[in-house]
C-alpha cells in the first residue's frame, strides 16, 4: 500500500528499505517485496524511492513480522 496525498500518514523518521531489512534480518528486495503485496505500507519520494514510516515498522516488528 502506498500513501497517498489524502490519507493520514504516521509522523515520525522514514526509513529506507535497506535499514527495514536491517529489523528484520531480510535482503531490501525482500521490504519493497513486502510494499508491493502491501504488507507494509510506503511513501515515495520525489526520486521515486520508497520510504517507510518507522512507527510503522516497529509496530509490525511487535506484531510478529511481515511475514
């Protein structure tokens, strides 16, 4: 799932696919793998790069993984 413009975004520091996969012990391939069946929602940057809201991520991490 990607954020849009008109949805609420978490507040907090974005992280890159690589510091994601960090967390959890997976290659980025795998994170943006994740993005993409929206397992983990992602914003873009003007560059096209995907970003995730760290909050986010250490929810999932306490909810048991992507996975």
């Amino acid at each position: 799932m990607v954020v849009t413009a008109d949805q609420p975004r978490p507040s907090g520091r974005l992280l890159t696919p690589s510091e994601v996969a960090a967390v959890f012990r997976v290659d980025p391939k795998t994170v943006t793998r994740w993005a993409a069946a929206g397992r983990i929602s992602s914003v873009r940057t003007p560059g096209g790069h995907r970003r995730f809201y760290e909050s986010e991520v250490r929810a999932l991490l306490d909810a048991g993984g992507a996975a």
